[in-house]
C-alpha cells in the first residue's frame, strides 16, 4: 500500500470520528437538555425557557447533519424491488442515474438553503430560479434573533460585524440557521463520492444493503437443516 493511499485512509478515519462525535454530543446535548427540563417541570413547577426551542436547533443540526453520514455509510433505506429485476450491467446504469439525480437534488437543496439563509448572515442571496447564476443583494437580515435563547456572553464580538454595534438579546438566527447550507454542501458532497464509487463499481447501490437479510436466510436454512 502506497503512503498517498495510507494518508488517505488515515485521513477519511479521522474525518469519520468528527462527523461521529459530531452526531453523538448533538444527540447526547438533546438528551440532557431535555432531561433535565422534564425534572424541572415536573419535579419543580419550572424549566430552561429556552430548552425546547434549543432542542428543536439541535435536532434540525441532527437530521441535517446525519443525512450526509447516511449517504457516507450508505444507510439510507430504499426500494429495489423493481432494480433487481435486472441484470448486473442495467442495474449499474440505473445506480449511476439515481446517483446523477441526487446530485442534481443535493445542488438545488444547496442553492435554496443558502439563499435562505444568506440574508440572516448579511450575505447576498444567488440568481437565478434553478442554478445560481451570479449573487445579487438581499435584505440584510442579521439583526433577527430566534424566539429564545439568550446569547452567549463569548459570543458578542460578533455584534459590531453582524448588528452594527447594537447588542443582541437573543441568539442570532444565521448561526443555528447556519446548518441548512452546511449540511446541503455536505450532501452534495457525499453524493458526488458515492456517484464516483458507482461508476468506479466500488458500490453497487445508494441505499442500504441487504446483509441482515441474507443472515436471516442463513439461519432459516440452518434451521430447516436440523
């Protein structure tokens, strides 16, 4: 094995830990805060005002964040019932045409989350209906905070560059929003490696193998067998 393909393989390891550690403190932050809102409210007539609304950022960040992770690790579910009618050489174009689609689906949902979210991070939103042609201005919208939650004292550097030197009261909106173009971006990303693996014929299909149910198979003959 050459040094390119070890740092590479050292490389994509590390880069799976992130995104893994990444999607358990996510998890690991929803559990706790709702833990302990549920101990508060029931337990002493009270609760963190802000906890649900800090919940339900944490799980947009989740699902987001997790759906390119599904593509990685090819996890998501599908259907191929009508795929597997065909032999192995159709069934790979019809693997590389779902994976164009997907791409294509991946840049559309990138140009509409960072049009939405542009505006919040006093950012130019793209042209263009489809596909982004250029950038052309937008209101600027940084001064918008979420419903909630305060903002962190370490976070007020920020205020002379997004707010014009007023303070915020509560958090910004364009750094929870922030993991809508993010998590599009990566995506796109993800899709464009499995469509490269594709064609490569280092993966045969976008959604979730079928290795449980083969084990299952295995132990009904091994049954039937006895």
């Amino acid at each position: 094995m050459s040094h390119a393909t070890t740092d590479q393989s050292r490389l994509s390891r590390i880069v799976s830990e992130i995104e893994e550690t990444a999607i358990a403190i996510i998890l690991g932050l929803m559990t706790i805060l709702t833990f302990i809102n549920v101990v508060l409210r029931y337990g002493f007539n009270t609760g963190i005002i802000w906890g649900l609304e800090m919940v339900t950022f944490l799980f947009a960040w989740l699902v987001l964040f997790g759906m390119s992770y599904a593509v990685k690790v090819t996890a998501h579910l599908g259907v191929d019932a009508v795929i597997n009618l065909f032999s192995e050489g159709p069934r790979k174009v019809l693997a590389v045409l779902a994976a164009v689609f997907c791409v294509i689906y991946a840049g559309l949902v990138l140009k509409g989350s960072w049009d939405y979210w542009a505006p919040f991070a006093g950012l130019d939103a793209t042209s263009g209906r489809w596909f982004p042609t250029g950038f052309e201005n937008s209101r600027d919208q940084a001064w918008y905070e979420v419903i909630d939650t305060p903002i962190p004292e370490w976070l007020r550097f920020i205020e002379p560059i997004m707010n014009e030197g007023e303070a915020y009261e509560k958090l910004p909106r364009f750094i929870p929003y922030a993991i809508l173009p993010f998590g599009a971006a990566l995506l796109l990303l993800r899709f464009v490696q499995a469509l490269i693996r594709v064609v490569q014929g280092r993966q045969k299909t976008l959604i979730v193998s079928h290795e449980v149910e083969d084990a299952i198979e295995d132990v009904k003959h091994m049954n039937a067998e006895r």
